[in-house]
C-alpha cells in the first residue's frame, strides 16, 4: 500500500466549492478538475406569477450620442497605438481598413444546411426546477420559467424582484449545490455528515453573508464540517506561490489584492464591477461596426449570448505578431433556425474588446466604467447581533473600562499605575483601525476626471502602492498572478507587463514578473485547485468548524478560526 493512501482517502472525503457568477466549481480534493456546472437555476413560474430573467449578458446602455461618441474615441485612441506598435521582428504593425471589412462582410451569406431545422421542446415536459446547463432548453419567449443567477457581479444577486430576497437565493444555492453533489458527485445525502466541505468566498465580503453560507454548509445541506478561503489566497496556493498581487477577472466582476504567506492584505483589495461579459458587449458593439453577418444575433437571448462569449474566447486575442484582416467562421444551430454556417473578416477588433479592462471608456456600453469599486468595509460598518466581539462591543466596553478607570483614580488610594491603563488599548487599536479605513477611501481608485474608473494597470498599481512597506511593494511588483475566466487571451500577460512598467515606480521595474497560467493550469480553476491543495494540509486540522460549534458560537468562532482577518 502506498504512502499517501490515507491523504488520498482524507481528499476523496473533501468537497471543495468555488462558486462564481456564470460558473459553479465543484469537485472532490483528490479530483484533477471540478465539475463545471452554469450557476443558474429556472423554476416553474406560478399561473399569474410574476415574472423574472436575470440577464445572461449586462444590459446594453441607451446609445444616445454622448456615449457613442465616448466609445468611438477610445476605439480610435487604441487603434492607434496598436498601429503604431512594432511586431516581434521589429517592423510595423499594419491595420486593414474598417470599410473593406465591413464591405466584406455585408457581401457574407450564411451556407444554410437543410434539413436541420428543430422546433423548441414542450416547457409542459419539464421539471419545475431546471438547473445548469438545462436552462438553456427554455424558449425566451416561453414566459413560463424565471431565471436566476444567485450571484452576479461577485455578490449575491439579492434584489427587489421575485425570488431576489437573501433566503430565496440560499434556497437557490442550496438546491443548485445539492443537484450537483448528488447528480455529478454521485453522493448520498445520507452520508454527507462524513464529508467536509471548503467554501472558496470573495476577498471583499460581506460578514452577515459569511454567517449564511455556514448555516447552509452546515445545517441546511449537512456537511460534518468545513472552513471557509478567501479566492485571492486559495489563487496563490494552487499557483504555489509564497506572495502575489492577485489579479482575477471573473464573468462579471474584476478584483485586486496582494497576498503574503496566506492573508490578503486589506488595505490593498478592491473589487470593481465589471469582468468578462462586459468585454463581450464591447466585442458585440465592434461586431456590429464591422457589418456583423449574423444580422439576428440578440445579446439578450441566452443562446446568442453563449455564442458571443464563445466567439469572444476563440478570436479574442493581444497578438501584436498579428495584423491585417482574418476570415473566421462559426455556426448558429438554434431551435425554429436551421444550422447555418458564417463566414466573417475581423481585424483589429479582436484586440480591442480585450483591451477595454485597460481603457475602461469602451465599458461605457454597460455602464460598468461609472460603477463605485469596492472596498473591504471596515468591521465597525458591518456589526452583527451574534458577534458579541465585533467592534462595537469593544468599543463601548473600552470606553466604560477607561470611565470606571477615570473615576476609580480621582478616589483616595487609586493605584498609580492607572494614569496608563492597559484595558484602554483596544479602543486605540480600533480607533487606528478606523483612521486606516477612512484613508481607504473608494474615491482612491477614482484617477480619471469625471469619476472614470481607472484600467487594470493603474488599479495594480495602486493596490501594491497600499502595502506597508518597500520590501512588500518589490515582492508584489515581482509576482503579478493573473487567475478568473474574464481575461483568458493569448498575449494579453505581455500587454500588462508592458503597461505596468509604464507607470511603477522606476525603482521596482527590475523586479517585475506576470503569472498568467502557474504549472500550466487553466487561470480559471487556479483559485479551486489552491483550496483543493490547502484542505489537505497537515496545518489545515485546526480551521475546520463543527455544527455544533457553529450552533453554539455562531459568528464568535468564525471570527476566532478564520484564516483571514476578521
């Protein structure tokens, strides 16, 4: 028998979860990869019921002419640079003219072939609850299914509408998760109280949202017990590095934060709403420019959306090697459409849309480039009833300690050492704590008159500026560890480079270093992979959490047991 048999068999018992906006992860620790499961759930509307369909894509802005106008001179500003880059043997780029691929693509006509024409399938037939990849069966038109996404831009997706209140969505989660444990994962959920569990969060979250992910891990779905991992520092532990800035640009969300020896660092992570299906629109929007053949296309039907990602994903690229036009085809098979085949020139449009994370005007085609970044909100804004520790206990607690102090001195026979009591040390920690979080001010991340988010670069940039110290800074500057599904283009780790080294400090230049794909692994299940690694550490025996720990202490012992600051 081997030697890591039992670690084998402690990983087969280890279920690991990293759940995003368009994507669940979710797979044994022993496993190579996750299942990869849509994070959607349809259920069956009631007769007279209202209606509701998260958007697969973000909603598409008014075009009036002030945002056109915007976009336009952005597009142009990057055509330029782009044109006045040198290719890899040292000559100039060349650039095709817009007009001769927009005249070539009007004269595009789609080979139709017969006899492939299917209708959609009876909504009647189907199961009130449809999960996954199975949502896609619903016609648009059907109106008898709402759809959900339970998070959307890194968050969980609570609103106003039907089904948009916090226990509808863990309801969503609970059932989203439950069908994959049992259908994918193939676990009875008799056994499941065998089973520990790792829940991959954000690296800003949101304390009261940490408290109902346990009560779902724990008491709703069963698990014997499990802990919780911030994204950015499971992204360094399945890239096997020490520290790094970790960059991760999701499906609809892109965040920053630098990590060392497992903590993020909470002064530098920010997290700004925008990610890959906000490319996807100003790739579509480009599209359109060039006389895009497949005249149809709705961004907001989910299956023209699947296709726009994917031909985002297959023709996206920052390739300064390539130049001209380029004939690309793809295929449209939809129910009511027979199969047909397309046809299109693209130019230099397939670098553009990808660039929008570094020129964020182009996201004005969602809005998303307006959209206040987040920050880690300081513990003092986010107190919890459970948490009989939290800052405002402290608070009041160190101001009647220091009164009782006050008063007990003006008494005859008061100890003399009270002129410095230790008791008032934790109100000072606080009010520190606090001073740093209002230097930590969201208006930081604002650089552009106007209130213009700033690129990816500068965002970099700005979060390494936040660490405590130069020899932090250098470090960070030298392992820069892109991860996330949003920013998977060929050459676009190079681009970054070439940005940061632009505006960082010169002093660090010699230091720099992009991550883009650790040990060849695909950057979007880095973060998974990293709690997968950290779940069967020797050291990880004293973070996992018990439910009957959790229904005895609550908030207490998460704040006691986390493996992030509290």
């Amino acid at each position: 028998m081997s030697t890591d048999a039992p670690e084998h068999n402690q990983a087969q018992s280890i279920i690991v979860i990293h759940p995003g906006s368009q994507y669940l992860r979710m797979g044994r620790a022993s496993d190579v990869n996750p299942v990869r499961l849509l994070h959607a759930i349809a259920r069956r509307r009631k007769p007279g019921g209202k209606v509701h369909r998260d958007s697969w894509l973000p909603r598409t802005v008014e075009t009036t002419r002030e945002v056109v106008q915007e976009m336009e001179r952005c597009r142009l500003q990057i055509s330029h640079a782009l044109q006045s880059a040198v290719q890899s043997d040292g000559q100039r780029r060349y650039a095709t003219p817009p007009q001769q691929i927009a005249a070539f693509n009007k004269r595009s006509q789609p080979e139709t072939v017969p006899d492939t024409l299917a209708a959609w399938e009876d909504e009647a037939s189907f199961a009130d609850v449809l999960i996954g990849e199975e949502v896609l069966k619903l016609n648009p038109n059907g109106g008898h299914y709402n759809l959900h996404f339970p998070i959307r831009r890194g968050e969980l997706n609570t609103h106003d509408g039907v089904g948009g209140s916090l226990s509808s969505v863990m309801t969503d989660l609970q059932a989203i998760w439950e069908y994959v444990l049992q259908r994918k994962l193939h676990i009875d959920p008799g056994k499941l109280a065998r089973y520990r569990a790792v829940l991959v969060i954000p690296d800003i979250y949101n304390r009261a949202h940490l408290g109902e992910f346990m009560t779902l891990l724990l008491k709703r779905i069963g698990f014997g017990c499990c802990f919780l991992v911030q994204d950015h520092v499971a992204a360094t532990f399945g890239a096997g590095l020490g520290y790094a800035c970790v960059v991760d640009v999701g499906d609809q969300k892109t965040s920053v934060s630098c990590v060392e020896d497992g903590i993020s660092h909470p002064n530098t992570r920010v997290r700004f709403d925008h990610g890959g299906a906000d490319v996807t629109q100003v790739f579509y929007w480009l599209l359109k420019k060039c006389a895009f053949p497949y005249h149809e296309c709705d961004d907001r039907n989910p299956l023209d959306a699947c296709l726009l990602q994917q031909l985002k994903e297959e023709f996206g690229h920052v390739n300064l090697d390539t130049c001209g036009s380029l004939e690309k085809r793809f295929v449209v098979h939809q129910p009511q459409m027979p199969k047909r085949n397309y046809t299109l020139q693209v130019a230099d449009e397939t670098m553009i849309a990808p660039l929008a994370l570094f020129h964020t005007e182009l996201l004005t085609i969602t809005g998303a480039n307006r959209a206040a970044p987040k920050t880690q909100k300081p513990a003092s804004s986010q107190s919890h009833p459970e948490d009989c520790f939290d800052a405002e206990y402290l608070r009041e607690t160190g101001r009647r300690n220091k009164e009782n102090l006050e008063q007990s001195a003006t008494e005859p026979g008061a100890l003399a050492s009270a002129e410095n009591p230790d008791d008032d040390i934790g109100v000072d920690g606080l009010a520190e704590q606090e001073r740093d979080n209002k230097n930590n001010d969201r208006d930081y991340w604002l650089g552009v008159p106007g209130g213009q988010l700033v690129g990816l670069d500068q965002a970099i940039v700005q979060s390494i500026e936040r660490c405590p110290s130069d020899e932090l800074k250098r470090k960070m500057y030298g392992c820069v560890l892109l991860v996330g599904g949003g920013m998977k283009f060929a050459g676009i780790g190079r681009w970054l480079q070439n940005k940061l080294s632009q505006k960082m400090p010169p002093a660090f230049r010699s230091e720099q270093s992009i991550v883009t794909s650790p040990k060849d692994m695909d950057p979007e299940m880095t973060s998974w992979k990293g709690a997968a690694i950290m779940s069967c550490l020797e050291s990880a025996e004293e973070l996992w959490l018990t439910e009957t720990e959790w229904a005895r202490y609550g908030l207490r012992v998460l704040r006691e047991k986390a493996v992030f600051m509290w």
